[in-house]
C-alpha cells in the first residue's frame, strides 16, 4: 500500500490540474493550500476544515442522503437546490394546496412544514484507519475471508467513536480496498420547509436544458432545521428550537467576474475515474442502453397518468423526475464516451502496465488486467439484463412489495405489536399509490424485459414472450384481482385478522420475491470470476499508483465530504445566449425562453412583470442585467446538487445544480477543457426571494456582504 501522502505528493504536480479532482479536507494543507492560494484562496486550511474550531465544514451539510446543503443563517436555514428538495415539497402538496406548482414561503416558524422524512447530516470529522483495517489482511485470504475481516475491524472502529450512539460513524474503502478512512457524523431529523419558488422557476427548462448549456434555471428551495433546547438532535416537536450552528456562510451579492476563485464543498456522490477499459466498455455497449431504453418506457408511463390527474402528478412528480434525469445523464455518458474513445485510452494505459509490470518482475501484477477483461467478458450480458431487471423495480413500486408494505405486513402478521405504525404504513401507501399506473407500469417492464434481457430469466416468467401480450394481461389482472395490496377493503381485513401464510402466499409478494431473488441469485462461475476480479481491480489501482502511470491520483467520489477548487470559467461563444459572455446567463434570456402554458418553459407572470419593470433591487448586476446562472470549471458529480459554490473568502456566491452535456462522461474522465459546473446565481435566489415572493424576512436573517 502507498500512504495518500506519499502517493500524492509525487505526482500532485506531475498530473493534476486545478481544477481536477474531488479533494478530502483533512489533506488540504499538505496536498492543496499553496495551489489555492496562488488561484486566489484568502482561507487557511484550518478555516476551511478544523476539529476543534468552527470552520466551513460546519456550514455544509448532506442533504437527506443524496444532495448537499448548507446553512446560511444563525438560526438554522438551510439552502438546497430545488431537485433536492422536490419529493418533500411534493409530499406536503396537495391538488388543493400546491407548492410544487405555486411555490410557497412560510411568513413566519409557526407556518413551516414538517415532511414524513428529512434529514440532514453534518460532518464531524474523519481519520485514517488504513494501517489498522490492513494489518488484519494478508495475501493468503480469499475475497469472503477479507471481507469478514474488514467488516469486524470496521465494527469495532463505528462503535469506538460514536460515543454510545451520539454520532453515526461510517468506515469507507477508498483506492479500491487499498486505504480505508472513517467519518463521523451528526443527524438531526426535525427539517422543516421554509420555501420554494413555483416549479415554472426551480425547475424551468425541465427535461429539454436538463444538462445543457446556456441554462436559465432557479433551482434552489429552503429548510430549518430544529433542536432541542441545547442544539441536539430530536425528533420532531413543537418545542424544538431553530439550530444555532457553529458556523453558517455568509452572503455576498457583489456578483462574479471571469477567472473568479471558486471553491465548492460538497458530498459528491459516486465517480469511476479508476474504471479499467473493461468495465467502460461494458457500460457503453450493455449496461448503460438497457437502463436509456427501459428509464423511457418507464417515463411514458407515468408520464400517461400524471397528464390526467393533480394527484397522481404529485405522487410521481419526484420519481419521474429522478428517472428523467438518469436517462439523459446515461444516454449523455454513452455519447461522450463513445466520442472520446475513453475504453480505447484505457486500454492502451493498461497495456503500459502490463509492460511496466513484467519489466519489474512483480509477481503482485502479473495477470491482472486478464482477470479483470474475462471478468467483464463474462457478465457484459448480465449487465445488460441486471439493468432491465433494475429499472423494473425503479419503475414499479409493486415490483419490490416483498421489500416495503409487504415486510411491514409480514412482521405485524407475527405479533401484532406496531399496529398505528403498520396501519401509517398502509394509508401512506394508499395515499400514494395509482393502481391504474401500476399495473400498466408492472406490464410494460416485464414485457420490455421478457424481450430485451436476452438471459436467463425467472421460471416463473419464462413461458412468457413479447407475443403473448395478452396472457401477460390475463396474469397481472389475477395478481390484482386477489392480491391484499390491491384493495382498501382486504388491507382493513388483514389488519383485523392479519395471516402470516395470506401474505406470504399472496400474489404479487410471490412475483417480487422471485423477480428479486432472481436478480440477487449467485451464479459459480460469476462468482469464481469475480473473487478474481475484485483482487485484480485492487492490485491495478495499487500497481498503478505505484507506476504513476494513471493521470488520476485521487480517490473516486463516494458521498463523502470533498473539496474542488477552479475559476469562474466560460463555454465558447454561444448564439442561444444573450449574455456578453458565455460564462453567464440572465433574466432577460429567461424571459426570451418562456412559452405561455407550456410544462417546461413558462413562467410567473409576476417574475415577468419585474423583468419588464427592471425592478432588480440590490441584486442587479452593476451592468444593470438580472444574473440568473453561471459557469464554474470545478469538479463534481452527483450528490453535489445543492453544495455552495464559495468565493476566495468562503462567502456563498451561488449554488452548484448540474453539469455540461458535452463533459457528460465527468464521472469516468475529467475533460479539463469541456467540463463545467452549472450554478444558480445566489443574486438570482436572493431576489426571488425578496422581490418576487415578498419573503425578505428570510433575506434579514443571512449575513449579507455587499
């Protein structure tokens, strides 16, 4: 193994680039600071990550697991983009009351709202616990022994430091297996929201400029969050207080310049810049077609039965989105890939490799890249099925039954304790589930699958083909016609007299039962393969480290907290923008986009009425345009949505919602010429805010530079 410290310090200026790379922040000062320094940075390391001190990383937390947030007043508001936010505002609308739809401020605390589920997680702090987890390893164990080895000692490690429960604390494998840190964390679940603008302004452009350039779009919502009395975490009470947080960011309004320092804080949530040709391959040709093809049919679903009903649109809005946005985002990694013959590079890197190795006569490597290519030879058709398999139950909510309301039905069916808590779970499900959808939704992704898998699928199933459609029908209508999980009235009936043997004999619990079980099945020789290959991909992350023949030498991204650090920094000149440059875009290009009543590109007529009035208030740009979005050069992926976008000083200048379709194989290969990050304005979100929706109470509470 190569200590981080030695292996970066190597090649930190050999190969990196400014704006490459997704930095821990326990490293800074040895592996960063002078960099960000001669960019332009006016913090110390330890202003920006301290243990013992109030420092930015106590500012910026992750967002219910999947984006990235920060606080921006002392009294506990926390700002997110509006995706981020999306199924929380979608869960607390109704057709009567819809704040997807309409946006929504709360005037006042006692006015904000409360979703099911929200939390956010702040960081602590972290440590490297490499030389511990290793030192219980040796050559000899196979794959399951290492496992094992590595779960004890990172058991041990979680209950060390989470001082009896105090901290959730979480051991991660980073370099492929080859180093190993730990993370402690903090949750509080009292999360309230504050406000969103209307879904014409936080999500304007929808699917069309999802990922595209020049780009108009508000995407930002707000939340509280509460504590007891003494700042800890509590569930939710009405005697909760808003947080006191040990640090928050301040605001500045003073717009940004071409070249502008740029640093973003963040939880970027999975990169594969260690991914061998192999496996590059295998997404591009298998993996990635499947998951485009079936993301559309399940689109065209939901989208069929939210076009008729405001109830069903609120119930999907937040699932048809996050599959929306996949499916761009895999048919954009095929086409970027595929264009920059990114496997090919690979491919030609490992072979220096190989020679690299037999000329130092290191047993260690020999053979790798063989292990890794048969590996991926040998499933590249289950890529292809695992990805039809896995949209089903992206798609379909009754496809996993046997995983949710099921499990819930099943442990109630064996004591009875619980019951509010099942009978909750029942009315939630209720509440949210259009069997009409359903159905069709079940339907069309098993017919999708029974002709596009091209593998082994279920018994249960493989008597069914694409031209016995109607036997398919004949099926799912008996399934719903008996299933407990189909009707209100049998639901109430099990809860009366609840049935271990109904429901487990029940029939769409058998369906997902087999289509998971099916889809989690070992196979010997996959498996065989894949000890093989997961021993291999370690040893060329470690062989290529000590090479130096990789250009990447940072750990991929895995929702822990990073750092990445650029300039503002332009596309070339683009007609579609009205901007002077092509770094940022403004309020009259909005306006310019927006068509009456259509589902992308309307917009409020109060929003208009400003534009015409140029009533911009402080947040106008000193050439006196509305600033909407803007271009950064910084390094991310999702997770990052939300994450603050921070000035030379750590003061908020914007908030980090998308990437450019051209750099769109980011995750794989950094383009240090194409890719970019899309940031909403924080003059944008500060007027809208006060201008627009009249909240400028929210505005008084931020520490507002000018």
């Amino acid at each position: 193994m190569k200590n981080i410290l030695v292996a970066l310090s190597l090649f930190v200026g050999m190969f990196v680039h400014a704006d490459e790379g997704m930095w821990f922040l326990m490293f800074l000062d040895r592996l960063n600071q002078r960099d960000m320094e001669k960019m332009g940075l006016q913090l110390t390391s330890e202003e920006i990550y301290s243990i013992n001190n109030s420092s930015l990383k106590d500012a910026i937390v992750q967002f219910n697991g999947g984006c990235t947030a920060e606080l921006v007043s002392s009294q506990g508001l926390v700002l997110t983009n509006h995706h981020c936010g999306y199924s929380a505002i979608a869960e607390l609308s109704s057709p009567k009351n819809d704040y997807l739809t309409d946006g929504f401020w709360a005037s006042n605390k006692e006015q904000e709202m409360k979703p099911n589920s929200l939390f956010v997680r702040f960081f602590v702090r972290m440590d490297d616990v490499s030389k511990r987890i290793l030192n219980q390893l040796n050559n000899e164990m196979t794959e399951d022994e290492r496992a094992k080895a590595i779960k004890e000692e990172t058991k041990k490690i979680e209950e060390e430091n989470s001082e009896n429960g105090k901290y959730v604390v979480s051991v991660r494998s980073f370099f492929q297996g080859n180093e190993y840190y730990y993370f402690v964390y903090q949750d509080y679940t009292d999360v309230r929201l504050v406000g969103t603008p209307p879904a014409s302004v936080g999500k304007f452009g929808g699917d069309t400029d999802n990922w595209e350039w020049p780009r108009h779009t508000g995407d930002f919502s707000m939340f509280r969050v509460y504590a007891d009395a003494e700042g800890n975490p509590a569930e939710y009470s009405k005697n909760n207080v808003p947080l006191k947080p040990k640090h928050h960011l301040p605001v500045n309004i003073n717009g940004v310049e071409k070249d502008d320092f740029a640093m973003i804080l963040g939880y970027p949530g999975r990169t594969n810049r260690w991914l061998p040709s192999g496996g590059i391959d295998q997404n591009v040709k298998f993996a990635y077609p499947a998951w485009v093809e079936a993301s559309k049919k399940a689109m065209d679903v939901m989208k069929k039965h939210m076009d008729t009903d405001d109830a069903i649109r609120l119930n999907y809005a937040s699932k048809y989105a996050g599959v929306a946005n996949y499916w761009k985002n895999r048919q954009g990694m095929i086409d970027a890939l595929t264009k920059f013959k990114t496997a090919e590079s690979k491919a030609k890197n490992e072979a220096k490799f190989d020679r690299w190795s037999k000329k130092k006569k290191n047993v260690t490597y020999t053979g790798i890249v063989k292990d890794i290519n048969d590996y991926y030879a040998l499933t590249n058709d289950k890529a292809r099925h695992d990805n039809y398999l896995r949209m089903i139950f992206r798609g379909s909510k009754l496809s996993t039954i046997s995983r949710s309301l099921g499990r819930t039905l099943s442990k109630y069916s064996d004591d009875q304790a619980d019951k509010d808590q099942t009978k909750n779970s029942i009315s939630n499900f209720l509440a949210t589930t259009d069997l009409s959808l359903e159905k069709e939704m079940l339907k069309e992704m098993l017919l999708l699958y029974i002709e596009k898998a091209n593998y082994i699928l279920p018994e249960f199933i493989d008597t069914y083909s694409i031209g016995l459609n109607r036997e398919l029908d004949l099926y799912l209508d008996a399934m719903f016609e008996l299933s407990v999980f189909t009707s209100n009235k049998r639901l109430n009936a099990f809860m009366t007299l609840p049935s271990k043997e109904l429901i487990e004999n029940d029939p769409l619990m058998i369906l997902s039962n087999n289509l998971l079980n099916h889809y989690f099945a070992s196979d010997t020789k996959i498996d065989e393969a894949k000890d093989k290959f997961d021993r291999a991909y370690r040893m060329l992350v470690d062989g290529m480290r000590a090479s130096g023949l990789s250009p990447v030498i940072y750990p991929d991204a895995n929702s822990t907290l990073r750092l990445t650090y650029g300039k503002v920094s332009p596309l070339p000149s683009d007609p579609r923008n009205d901007a002077k440059e092509n770094y940022y875009t403004t309020l009259k290009g909005t306006v310019k986009k927006f068509i009456d009543d259509d589902p992308e590109f309307d917009l409020p007529q109060g929003l208009i009425d400003l534009y015409e009035a140029k009533d911009f208030g402080q947040y106008a740009d000193s050439d006196g345009y509305m600033p909407v979005n803007f271009l950064t050069n910084n390094d991310i992926t999702g997770g990052n949505s939300g994450s603050p976008v921070l000035n030379a000083k750590g003061e908020l200048i914007g908030l980090a919602f998308d990437g450019n379709i051209e750099a769109m194989a980011g995750d794989v290969i950094f383009d240090n010429k194409l890719q970019k990050t899309i940031n909403v304005d924080i003059r944008y979100v500060l007027f809208l805010i006060d201008k627009y929706a009249g909240a400028k109470h929210i505005v008084d509470e931020m520490t507002v530079i000018k």
